[in-house]
C-alpha cells in the first residue's frame, strides 16, 4: 500500500482534488475524522459512534488514514491491550472542510425529502465564491443582493 504523499507526488498538478480524493476517498473516512475532531477515541467508541460500520471495514479506514499521516494510533502496553486513535495537525487541518460537507449532506438530506420529484434539479443561486454556484436555499449560498 503506498501512502498519501507517494499518491500526491504521482498526480499531475492540475488534479489537486484527485490527491485529496486518494486521502479522504471511503465511504467512511470523513465520518471517522468527524468521530476524531472530538477528541482521541478508542476503537470500540468509534465503532459505537458508527454503529453501521464493520469492525474490518473500520480498521482498514483506520490503518489507511494512519498511512496517509491524518491519524495517529497509540498502543498502551497493558492487559487487555488499550489503542487510542488522535488527529495529527494534518488530519486537523480537514476540520473546516469535514464541516462544510455535514452541513451540506444534512441540508442535501432535507432537501431530497421535500423534493417531490427525484430527477428534479435544484435552482441556482449566487455563492460566495464567484466560480462556484449553490443552490437556492443551500447553507453555504450568499443570499442575492450582497
């Protein structure tokens, strides 16, 4: 398994969003930072935080985030065996960006529920950055006029 900064180094520079992808790519990832930006955690509090996610599924999203440099995991040498899994700064550092995507899939969700036809798009407004449009209604949009 080749680790985050190898997977970063071989992606042309114009796929900026592709090395992130290899990094926070899974179906799980974002929910374990979202467990961590907490606070440490045992395994067996992330697994009853995530109560949907296998115990094999968790420790390999767990072994490929500490291979990507965003987790740190402690073993404290005791009886039964005590494992810790903390943010480094780099995995901190999705703080902001592990925000804005709760927010978003929880105004998505609610959105998709009032929505009465399933193919129906949703209209567009201004957002706050100029390249990139929201929908109307979306928590992140800059309402029109500012």
């Amino acid at each position: 398994m080749r680790d985050g900064s190898e997977r970063a180094e071989n992606t042309p520079e114009y796929c900026a969003v592709e090395s992130a992808m290899e990094v926070l790519g899974g179906r799980w990832k974002l929910a374990i930072l979202k467990e961590l930006m907490a606070g440490t955690r045992r395994f067996s509090e992330l697994k009853r935080a995530l109560p949907r996610i296998t115990q094999r599924m968790l420790t390999r999203q767990l072994r490929e985030m500490e291979t990507d440099g965003l987790v740190i995991r402690t073993v404290y040498r005791e009886v039964p065996p005590k494992v810790e899994y903390s943010l480094t700064e780099i995995g901190r550092s999705l703080d902001r960006i592990a925000e804005q995507l709760d927010t978003w899939g929880r105004w998505y969700r609610t959105a998709r529920a009032v929505e009465t036809g399933a193919d129906r798009e949703f209209p567009v407004a201004d957002s706050r950055d100029a390249d990139t449009e929201l929908p109307i209604g979306h928590p992140l949009a800059t309402p029109r006029g500012r």
